[in-house]
C-alpha cells in the first residue's frame, strides 16, 4: 500500500513536471518578489523605523520602546484619538445612511435615474483640495458667506463654523459625506441588481409600498454589503487627514487634531520620524483588533 501511494505520488509529481510547474514557478516567482518587496517591504521597514530615533538626515539611533512610550504619554494623543472617534461616530451617523438612501432612490428611477447617478458621483470627480478649498468659500464665517447667506433668510446665524470648536467637526463631516457618498452609492447600485426582481414583484402584488420593499427586501437582501462598507467606512474615518489639515489645520484649539494629523506633526514638523512610525504601528494594531471584532460581531448577520 505504501508503495502504491509512493509511486502514484512520483507519477503526480511527474505529471505536474511535464506540465510545465517548473516553469509556471520560474515565471511567477519574480512576481511574487517584486510584489513582497514593495507591499511588505514598507510595512517591515515601519516596524523597524518605530524602534529607531530616525529624522531621516543624521543615523538612525535604536532606541526600543522609547517611541511608543513617548506617543502614549503625549497630552496630545488622547485629545486626538477623541477627536478621530468623534468624527468617526458622526460620519457613521449622518453619513453613512446617505449613499445607501441615494441608491435606493436612483434606483426607483427607471428612466432619468442615470441622471441622478451622474449628479451623485460629481463629487468624486472634484479633486479633494479643489472641493475642500471651495467648501471653506462656502464656511465662511462672516453673514457674506454662502451658508451663512442662506440660514439668513430663515433669521438663523452667522454662524463661526470651521472657526468654531463646537460647529468645526461636524463641518468637516459634512463635507466629508458630501465628497464620498457619490463613488459609494455606486457600489451600493452594483450590489442592488443583484437583488431577484421577484421579491420585488411578489411584494407589490403584496400591497408593499416603497418604504416597506426597502425595509422587508431591499435592505435583507444586501446586508453583507452594507456591513463590509460599514467596516471600511471605520476604517477609511479613523484615517481621516485631509479635510482636518486644509480645513482647519487641526484647530481651532486643537478641536479637530486626529490620530493623523498627530503623525503628521511628529514627522514633518518635529522631525521625528520614529515617533510618527510608532504612532502608525498603533493605529494599525487598533484597526486590526477593530475589523476581527466587528468580523466576529457581524458573522451571523452578513449572509441573507
């Protein structure tokens, strides 16, 4: 018997030979390199430098933990990662919803619906800084400014907005879901054809309005989606940089300061790269442990 199995081993190994696996290894392996070397190279290369006192000028200096403990006792941090979270519960409250009730809705629109779909996507088009610098016309603070313009006509303001600690995040948010729900409406839109069109008939022929399609139909039918996009919208929110640094620069009051734009100032206003590595190892690690919760927390719920 073992023999047996010894020789219809060889003979599988053969075959596997003489149909060109050597060869198949050979052309693939440069591949795989090059791919390891600049997807994972950086990531060990980071862990490296978070153990160093780097600027990039002088010579790196090992100094083990030190930048982690340097990081976890800055008087900034917690400040910043209250901030990230704060942004991060307001774009899941009030931005989240949007794309998904934009969807729905063009796709209720059987013919001026791909009108629809080109306005909602305008946003991703614009260049970020082009859309952040136009917004900020837009906050101004003075009863000139647009908003201000137009909560005028109704005796409401002026208001400070991104001048404001209370009213600068929410600003912020606000631009943030204005400049993102378009490209995930999309693919909110691509996962709705998936959906059989004879639930949707079986529930008219029910009675069932549109809101109770949605409900009973729409909404079941998609949830894996909807739970994957609320994972990387956690993901992508407590990233958050671009609109904190143009709009505000992390202030007023250091009132939108995150995790991000802390690393930011470690490395190219401190100088230190080494702090800003350890910083991002960190926030790594927190997404990490983020995603294998929410895995585990929204398993049973992700298939319909």
């Amino acid at each position: 018997m073992f023999q047996q199995r010894t020789q219809k081993s060889g003979r599988s190994v053969a075959t596997w030979y003489r149909s060109g696996g050597l060869s198949a290894i050979f052309f693939a392996l440069p591949l795989v390199l090059i791919f390891l070397y600049f997807s994972w190279g950086p990531i060990l290369r980071g862990l490296v430098l978070s153990f160093q006192k780097n600027n990039l000028v002088l010579p790196a200096e090992w100094v083990g933990w030190s930048n982690f403990s340097y990081v976890l006792t800055d008087p900034q941090l917690p400040q910043a990662a209250l901030n990230t979270l704060y942004f991060a519960l307001l774009a899941l409250i009030f931005g989240f919803p949007v794309p998904l009730f934009l969807a729905v809705f063009i796709s209720e629109l059987r013919k001026t619906g791909w009108l629809y779909n080109v306005l909602s996507y305008l946003p991703a088009v614009v260049p970020p800084v082009a859309a952040i610098l136009l917004w900020t016309f837009f906050y101004d603070p003075s009863s000139a400014g647009v908003f201000n313009s137009i909560l005028g006509w109704f005796g409401l303001g002026p208001f400070a907005w991104l001048n404001s600690q209370t009213l600068a995040m929410p600003a912020i948010v606000l631009e943030a879901t204005w400049a993102g729900a378009g490209a995930t409406s999309i693919i909110y839109l691509a996962a709705l054809t998936g959906v059989r069109t004879e639930l949707y008939e079986a529930a008219e022929l029910d009675g069932a309005g549109i809101w109770s399609r949605v409900w009973h139909v729409t909404l079941p039918q998609i949830r894996g989606i909807i739970l994957i996009m609320m994972l990387l919208q956690l993901i992508g929110t407590f990233q958050v940089f671009t609109e904190p640094f143009l709009f505000t620069g992390g202030g007023p009051n250091n009132a939108t300061t995150t995790v991000l734009l802390l690393i930011y100032r470690y490395a190219f206003i401190n100088g230190d790269f080494g702090a800003a590595t350890a910083l991002s190892v960190l926030l790594a690690g927190v997404l990490c442990v983020l995603s294998l919760v929410y895995h585990f927390a929204t398993r049973r719920w992700s298939t319909p």
